[in-house]
C-alpha cells in the first residue's frame, strides 16, 4: 500500500522516482513528469516577480489536468503548489482525493493547458472564458492575477515537451511512469 500524502514515506517514495529521472533525463523535460515539476518548482521559488506579487497570497493551488482518452492519457492529473506569502514551499503530483481537497483548484483540457503554458492562452482569461474551471474564491484570484499570470509566464519560460509531441515509444514511457507513481504514491 502506498504512503499517504504529506507523510515523510510519500516524500522519500517520491524523491526516490524524481531523483531516478533525473539521472536518467535532460531537458527539455516532458511536462507534468516529476522532473519537469521539480524544474518549475525551482523556477518558481527563485523568481523575485512572483514572490512580490504573491507577498500577501495564502493557500494551496491545484493544476488539474482531465483525461483525454483520446490521445492516449487516461487519467486525471493533479499538480499541487503550496503557495504562502510569496514562498513556493513545493509543488508536486497528488492523488485526486488531495487535489480536489485543495484551496483552488483549476480544472482544464491536456490542449488548454498546453495552451497557457505555451504563451498562447492566459490563465487568468482563461478562467473569465470559462475555458478553466475554478473551484475557490474567484474574488482572491483576481485580486492576486499577476501572481497567477507570473505563474504561467515561468511555465512558459521553462517549456517542455507535450505528450503529443512524443513519438509512440517515448508516449509509453511516460504511460508506464504514471502507472509506476499511481502504484508508489497513491
């Protein structure tokens, strides 16, 4: 049975499979992989914008990716940042029992988040459009929009590569690594 999240046994299961990847991989990082996620992680706490912008935000923010069966992606997926005060404290994979229980949470396609991480959609208008779900307070997302578009602005900078951009080997290699975290971390 795999640890529960926020334990020290999720953390070390989980720095177990991130630090195994990055040995094995070099960036440009698939996006949403425990490498491309620690990549973004450190990207973030080391940006001086977001941390002023984000001085007075308190709570966490869930990325939740829907399944597209379609493209070969059959589960949910869920990225958790702990954001306080302008500190990034982490940002990680979660099972969707801790995702749905976040703060806010942002629901979306593979192909709009592929959108806003490529700098062609903003979040935040995506979120008026309708085109990303918002669960949470709506007021304290907008009071806080240049945090969140600074967000996806270092998305954006770091890059990455989109699981349709993989060839059919590479896309089951990413398969087989989701089957192995469901499996160790959740």
């Amino acid at each position: 049975m795999a640890p529960a999240f926020g334990t020290d046994e999720w953390e070390a299961a989980y720095q177990e499979v991130l630090q195994r990847r990055l040995k094995e991989k070099s960036p440009p990082f698939v996006q949403g992989t425990p490498e491309w996620i620690a990549a973004y992680e450190k990207l973030v706490q080391g940006d001086a914008v977001y941390r002023e912008a984000a001085a007075e935000w308190e709570g966490t923010v869930v990325l939740h990716s829907v399944a597209e069966p379609g493209l070969g992606i059959e589960r949910d997926s869920y990225i958790l940042m702990d954001l306080w005060h302008g500190e990034c404290r982490s940002i990680r994979p979660v099972p969707p029992e801790v995702g749905e229980a976040a703060d806010y949470v942002l629901t979306a396609s593979y192909w709009t988040w592929k959108g806003t991480s490529c700098g062609e959609l903003d979040t935040n208008k995506a979120v008026m459009q309708g085109k990303i779900k918002l669960k949470g307070d709506l007021s304290k997302i907008v009071r806080y929009n240049q945090a969140s578009s600074r967000l996806g602005e270092l998305s954006s900078q770091l890059g990455g590569r989109w699981f349709d951009e993989l060839n059919p080997e590479e896309q089951e290699e990413v398969k087989l690594l989701g089957e192995e975290l469901v499996e160790k971390l959740t």
